[in-house]
C-alpha cells in the first residue's frame, strides 16, 4: 500500500512538472536569430541591428549566431526543422525565395520548402543599382541597352556569386531589355565591386550604401535604381519601370520562425518586433549600414514574401541551369 502511494505520488508530481513546464511562460531563457551567411554582410548587420532592441522587449538575452554554408541553405535548413517554440528564428534576405527554385533547376531535392517557414516582420528592403566603371562610354541607360544590342555577349557584369542578389536583377533586367551579357561571378560582393572598379568588368548591381563611395569618388557611374522610386541618395537616377522595363528589385531582410510555432508565442514575437524595428536606435543602427528602416507587419510580409518567391523562382527558372 505504502508503494502504491509513493507511485501514485510521483506521477501527480510528474504531470505538476509536465504543466507547470508546458505553461512555461515565453520567453524563459535565451533566444536565437540565425544569420545563414557569414559576419560582416547586410543580414548580419540587419540581425545585430535588431538584436538589442528585442533583448529590451523580450527581457531575455537575444544571440546572432551566424551559420554560412551553400549559399544559405544551410542555415536556413537549420531554423526550418528547428523546435517551433520561438527560441530559434532566422533572419533572412531574398535567398530564401531563390534557393528552393535552384534547388529545383538543379533537379535536386530543396533543402528546405516555403511551408517550413512562418514570416513574422520586413525589416529593410533597398532597392539595388546598376553601376558601370566611369571609364566606360555609357551615360545612360539606353546607350547600355543600344550597346548590348549590336554586341550581344560582349558587356560583362561582375556578381558576388551565381544565383545571389546581384547575379539575378542583372538577368531580370537584361531579360526584360532583350539582351545578354555575360556573367563573371566572384566570391562575395566586395570582389565583384573590385572587379569593376579595376575595368575588368563593365559593371554589377549594388547595394546603394555599397555604391554611394564609388559613384562619389567618380570611379564609377550610376545609370539606373531598381527600386519602385527615385532614392534621395541619387535623385538624378531613374528607376527602370520610369525607364520603360518593369523590373524591381529589393535586397530586402526579414524575419521568420519555424512553422507550426505557436499562436501566443508568435504574437509576442511580433509585438517585440514591432517594438524594436519602429524605434530609433533600429533607424540609426541600419543607417550606419546604408540601409533603411521598411518594416511591414506579418500580413503585410507574409503578402510580399509570396509574391518574392513567385518573383524571384520565375527569375531562377528564366536564368536555368548555370554551373
């Protein structure tokens, strides 16, 4: 009888545990933001932007963890088959809207699908420009494309690497124009910025802070933004859709959960997000980077992500199979 209590007292202190635990309030300990490319890059910056402000909110320590490999797959994998319990998010850009498409060009298995995902808030999204070294004879838009025309194939352009965000507006544009050109991928964006800047390339699309120093010095020439409006920093620059070609492009930043995270974890996710992305210290931190704030809520991001990944898999399918 004496065992019989004792079991019997037990299980009532495990299923005690097992409540107290499920009702664990969120969030109880440190949470993480996973960064899948290297320090040093706009999402890392994004991510260490946003980091202290959620720390604030949420009253726990908030750890940017970078985890490169694959061009971001691996990363973003990571956080796809994460526990959904609000602990472990991912900061990304547009290469979550691209790599599944690759992986598909490719005839491989993606490493990760776009229902893994839960989309909680936008954060930035600058528009990219079309550069060309200064030494070269075009001063506008149409003197590229008249070019590209009579020598398809004979204009380069640098990248930071094959299907990454400026390797694909490069294409949509070309494609959108009616010529080629021809590709030279590097490793990263500041070898395809020194790759033009030493004449060995024509051009490249660039991230408007990345530019600015470049286009200041007169080393190179700013024909076209790829944003939806002019930007203050080149008001003088026309957009492609002022320049007749509908194209846009955003280097753009979010942040995402693992699906199936629960509803009152993700509302208070969302609302230290607000929180931290509306404040100043986030407007100043990104300015420092070149970037602006371009937060949009859930609905709002969760739209524009799915209209990103109809966008940018169009985009990958059109470039087809490159290695």
């Amino acid at each position: 009888m004496r065992f019989v209590m004792k079991t019997v007292l037990l299980m009532a202190a495990c299923v005690i545990g097992y409540g107290a635990q499920a009702q664990e309030k969120y969030p109880s300990r440190p949470i993480t933001l996973v960064v899948p490319f290297p320090p040093g890059g706009s999402v890392d910056l994004t991510a260490r932007a946003i980091a202290p402000g959620l720390q604030k909110v949420l009253g726990q320590p908030v750890v940017v963890q970078n985890r490169p490999g694959a061009s971001g797959q691996l990363g973003t994998r990571a956080v796809a088959v994460a526990a959904p319990d609000g602990y472990t998010l991912l900061v990304s850009t547009t290469q979550i809207s691209v790599l599944p498409a690759v992986d598909e060009v490719f005839g491989r298995q993606p490493a990760f699908a776009y229902d893994q995902f839960a989309p909680i808030a936008r954060l930035s999204a600058d528009p990219v420009m079309l550069v060309i070294n200064a030494k070269r004879p075009w001063k506008t838009l149409q003197d590229l494309i008249d070019d590209a025309k009579k020598n398809p194939g004979k204009i380069d352009y640098s990248s930071g690497g094959l299907y990454g965000a400026t390797h694909i507006p490069v294409e949509m544009f070309a494609q959108a124009a009616g010529i080629k050109m021809q590709h030279i991928p590097t490793q990263g964006g500041g070898p395809a910025m020194t790759a033009a800047l030493g004449n060995h390339v024509a051009l490249l699309v660039s991230h408007t802070g990345v530019a600015k120093p470049q286009t200041d010095s007169g080393a190179m020439r700013a024909l076209v933004n790829f944003g939806d409006k002019r930007v203050s920093a080149y008001p003088d620059v026309p957009t492609l859709k002022e320049s007749g070609l509908d194209v846009e492009y955003f280097l753009w930043q979010g942040l995402f959960a693992p699906a199936k995270t629960p509803e009152p974890v993700m509302k208070i996710i969302r609302e230290a997000v607000e929180k931290a992305a509306t404040s100043p210290e986030f407007k100043e931190m990104l300015a420092r980077a070149g970037s602006d704030v371009a937060y949009q809520d859930t609905a709002t991001f969760t739209k524009w992500w799915q209209n990103q990944n109809k966008v940018l898999s169009d985009a990958v399918r059109a470039i087809g199979k490159v290695e």
